[in-house]
C-alpha cells in the first residue's frame, strides 16, 4: 500500500498539472468540433439537396447552391408546393429530352442557327411558334399569354389537345404559317405532308399537309430535343410561368416533360441594326410608336432601334445571368460571330452542352451552307431569312458603314446607345 502511494506521487510530480488540463481541453474542442462538423453536414443536406438536383444541367455544369431554401424561405409552404408540383424531391423530372427556347431579336442570326439545329435528326426544330400572335415588334403578348404558355406547355408534355396546341396545328396546315413549315425537316417529312416533292420545289405550294395532335405527340416524342426559334418574346421573365406551369402535367402521364432550357443569341448591335436597315425594318419599327411622325431622319430612326435593341439584350442579360430559381442553371448564352466564323466548333460544343451528338448531317449541312456555295435548287421561302451566305461575309458586313461619313455617324450613334452591352458580350468599339 505504501508502495502504490508512492508511485501515484511520482505520478503526480511527473505530470505537470498544465498538461492534465490541456488533455481535458482538447477532449473538449474536439467533441464541439464534432458535433459542429455534424450539425453543419445535415443543415447542408436538407437545405440545399433539392436545389442541386434543380439545377445541375449536365455533368458539365458547375452544380449550384441556392441559400434560400426550405428553412430559409420566407414562405416556405408556397416552396414546398412548388418542388411537390415540379416532382424534384422524388426526381420525377430526370428526363432526356430538352425544350429549348432560343431567344433573340429579330436579324441577329437565329434563323441560321435553327436550321443548324434542324439539320440533327434527333432536333425537332419549329420556327417561330408565336408568329403571328404577336407582331414583329413583340408587343401584344398580354394579350395572348394564355395561348402562349399553352403551347409551350404542349411542346414540353408532348401533348397537343389544348385549344393553342389544336390552333397551331391547324394553321400548319393551311393556315398563313404553314410557309414556316419549310424551315423544320420534321414538320416537312411524309409523316405530316404527302406531296414531298412540293417541299422542294414550291415549300409554299405544298397544301397536303396535316397535322393530327396523335402525329405530333409521336414526333415530339422520338426527338431528344425540341428547339423552338423565337424572336418575337421582348419579355424573358414571363418565361417563368411557362417553367412552372410546363410540368404540372406530369402527374398520371407515362412520360416526363422535357427540361427546360434558354438559349440566348446575341449579335453585335452594329450588325444588326445593318441588317435591318438594308430591309427597311428600321422605318417601320420607329413609325409603329411614332406614327405620326412621317418625316423622320435616318439618324433618328437608327437611334431609336439602336435603344430598343440594347435594352432588350440589357434586360434579358440580366435576367439570364441572375440567381434567380426558375432559370438558375437553364440559361446559356451564345455568340452569333462565334456560330458564323466557327460553326464546326461552336456547334459541337452546343450539342455537347444539351447532351447530344454532333451529327454527320449537321457538318454536310454546315460545308453546303456556310460558304455560298448552296444548292440553288434549294429555294428559300422568303429572301431576307435565307441562310446560304458566306459567314465571315455577314458577320463583318456592318464594317462597310465606316467607309462613308454618314455611316460613321451610325455606327457611332449605336455604339453610343449600346456601349455598356457591346462591353459586356465583349464586342470592340470602332469609334
């Protein structure tokens, strides 16, 4: 006994008491740290799982994190209906198809780009679905934002029976959109119209053509993706009804709606406003806000456009590029130079960014199209949309205004009214 005491004092003296209460102070950070690290990983998990799932695009997407959440949602019921109704939380939505709505405005390269994506067979490409239910100038969506959202709807589910799916079909049919049918190789196949041969030598001719809602959902269906060419959408945010109420559909269906993307193409304003000038667009956009004004310069009309058309591409950048939840993750933003000078390249990585391949038929088109050097035998409905030109030609025509002086008050007028877009999507000045 005397022994044991002995030793437990040497113990004691050998162990500074320091030492004893550094031990206990480490047991205790390190059990806090724990249970931080813990707490910290759950907190993780349930705020932000949903939302990744939301928004990861593809593999090479950077997935994303929203802060505002189910726990830190003002209203967090009106969240959790939204994720009931989209299916996230049970991933109902994982779907291979794609709608995508390529967005932009008018002469800045969509109808090329379409027919780049018209000339995948997987791509079911519709030109312009809107026309005419607003004019050229995008103003009257208010008044048809039923018919609208309906129709996407319709593109998205595959299912066509609503009365704008229904309108729209008809008018394919016989109506004055069926010239758009040329543009869409699906919408132009011998499952819609009989007379095949009419499709190459007179599109506009071509009158044998229907199109029942049970064709349409087949051929919506057997297509990974479903881009549709719009330019006639001056609002981008009203989109965001059509994200929500796309899919609400699902429930009961043997098939999930496609995910919902944007594509965004914006051109140099200077090319542009070229264009539009070189068709006369210029004085019928300034007389249909001011028209009573008959009189009207050249310079007044080009900065009139040129105002519109920047804050237009302003407004829908700003959109496109916030956090905002419907379209984080779902919006992706392209060059019309970049498509024009590298179409190969630019391509490839668009297909790739959508999950899809870059198909022989889209590189013969690319070689027969891009050079001026297409078929002639192949007539286009209407000139000033056709899309067999030399490429790096359009893309640098704009530059002949410089040659004059009256040209190089226009482009230094556009470049007045657009400098902060032009800076933003990287577009040189020359004035």
């Amino acid at each position: 006994m005397r022994r044991k005491c002995r030793q437990q004092r040497l113990c004691a003296i050998s162990t500074p008491p320091t030492l004893i209460m550094s031990k206990g102070r480490l047991k205790v950070l390190l059990f806090v740290c724990l249970t931080s690290f813990v707490i910290l990983v759950v907190h993780f998990l349930l705020t932000t799982k949903i939302n990744a799932r939301e928004y990861k695009v593809n593999d090479r997407t950077v997935v994303q994190y929203r802060k505002e959440s189910v726990l830190e949602s003002t209203n967090g019921q009106t969240l959790l209906r939204r994720i009931g109704s989209l299916g996230i939380a049970s991933g109902k939505l994982k779907s291979n198809r794609k709608l995508i709505l390529l967005i932009t405005n008018m002469r800045s390269g969509s109808t090329f780009l379409g027919k780049l994506f018209d000339a995948n067979e997987k791509v079911l490409h519709v030109f312009e679905p809107f026309w005419p239910e607003v004019d050229d100038l995008g103003r009257r969506w208010s008044a048809t934002d039923d018919r609208k959202i309906g129709l996407l709807q319709s593109f998205s589910t595959c299912h066509f029976d609503s009365p704008s799916a229904l309108t729209f079909l008809a008018e394919l049919s016989s109506g004055r959109r069926q010239w758009t049918r040329y543009y869409s190789t699906a919408l132009s196949s011998a499952t819609f119209c009989h007379d095949t041969h009419l499709q190459v030598k007179q599109p506009e001719m071509n009158t044998n053509c229907s199109f029942s809602p049970t064709a349409m959902q087949q051929t919506c269906l057997s297509k990974q993706a479903v881009v549709l060419k719009v330019i006639r959408l001056a609002n981008i945010s009203r989109v965001e009804s059509v994200h929500e109420h796309a899919i609400i559909r699902h429930q009961g269906m043997s098939h999930t709606p496609a995910e919902f993307h944007i594509l965004h193409l914006v051109r140099d304003p200077r090319g542009t406003i070229h264009s539009r000038m070189k068709i006369g667009r210029l004085r019928r956009e300034y007389q249909s806000y001011h028209p009573n004004e008959q009189n009207v310069g050249n310079e007044a009309m080009v900065e009139f456009s040129a105002n519109r058309l920047c804050k237009q591409i302003s407004y829908t950048l700003s959109v496109g590029e916030s956090r905002l939840p419907w379209i984080l993750g779902k919006y992706f933003r392209v060059r019309f130079e970049d498509i024009a000078l590298h179409p190969v390249v630019q391509m490839t990585e668009l297909f790739h960014h959508y999950d899809m391949e870059m198909k022989p038929e889209v590189l013969h088109w690319i070689q027969s199209n891009t050079h001026g050097a297409a078929l002639h035998s192949q007539p286009q409905p209407r000139q000033s949309l056709q899309t067999n030109r030399n490429s790096t030609l359009v893309v640098d025509s704009w530059r002949i205004l410089l040659k004059s002086a009256k040209g190089r008050k226009y482009v230094d007028i556009i470049e007045k009214q657009c400098s902060d877009v032009m800076r933003h999507l990287r577009y040189d000045l020359a004035m």
